[in-house]
C-alpha cells in the first residue's frame, strides 16, 4: 500500500512539473517570440 501511494505521488508530481514546464514555454513564446524561433 505505501509503495502504490508513493508511486502515485511520484506521478502526479512530475505531471504537474511537466504541465509549470508547458506553461512557462507558452508563456516565454508569447512574451518573447525571438526566443523560440532562434
């Protein structure tokens, strides 16, 4: 039981990671376009 919980908690960290990560990505294309395209 732990370790299921611990293996979920994991995952849903490096969901959320990876949707910040997603986000500040678009954020940066819309603020600053000549970022992106270099």
């Amino acid at each position: 039981m732990k370790i299921k919980l611990k293996k979920k908690r994991i995952i849903s960290v490096l969901l959320a990671i990876t949707l910040v990560a997603i986000g500040y990505y678009m954020f940066q294309s819309i603020t600053n376009p000549k970022l992106v395209n270099a």
